[in-house]
C-alpha cells in the first residue's frame, strides 16, 4: 500500500481521469473538493477492503448466524463492490460471488427509488 501511494504522488504517474486536471488548474475547487487521483487511486482504496461486515457475511452465506432475509442489499461504490465480486470469483467461490452481485444490483436499485 505504502508503494502505491508513493507511486500515485509521483508527477509523471497518469491521473484517473485526465479532464480532472484542467479543473485542478483553475482557480474554481481547491484541493479538498478535487483530489488528485491517479490510476493507483482504486488499487489504495482495494488495500483496505473489510471482510468483517456482519451483513456482507451473510449475504455470501459466510455468517455465524445465516438470515432468513433473502433479499439483503450491498451499498459500496461500484467499483469497490465489482473488485469483491471479482475477488470471490477468482479465488473459486462462484456461488457467492453471485449472491454478491444480485445484493450489490438490489442495493443500486434501491437508491434509485
């Protein structure tokens, strides 16, 4: 993680999305409001995954207690929840990579009503 951020805060390492830079040139948003992010911005961010969430516990069947509610949802940033998903997947558990993505499709769906 340490080698990531030292990357990302090296000039030449390319930002995520290029247009962020022109709005960081001018005067309009200060640092806070427009960070910098590099394409090492995601990678940082998947370092720091938690696996310990009670309800992602059960959603991938992984609980101590398994719910009898079988439509949970999974609020996280879109890429955040694809890196779980993909995550689960690659290392063979298929099945509850699935449950993953339905929660994930659900939880989208319901911030859209």
């Amino acid at each position: 993680k340490a080698q990531l951020k030292a990357w990302s805060q090296q000039e030449v390492c390319p930002l995520e999305n290029p247009n962020v830079q022109n709005a960081e040139e001018s005067d309009e948003m200060s640092d806070e409001t427009c960070p910098r992010r590099t394409v090492f911005y995601r990678a940082v961010q998947a370092c720091d995954l938690d696996w310990d969430n009670s309800n992602l516990k059960a959603i991938i069947g992984r609980g101590e207690k398994e719910k009898v509610n079988k439509n949970l949802t999974w609020k996280e940033d879109v890429p955040m929840a694809a890196a779980r998903v993909d995550a689960l997947r690659a290392h063979g558990y298929p099945q509850e990579a699935l449950q993953l993505a339905v929660a994930v499709a659900r939880g989208l769906k319901e911030e859209q009503l």
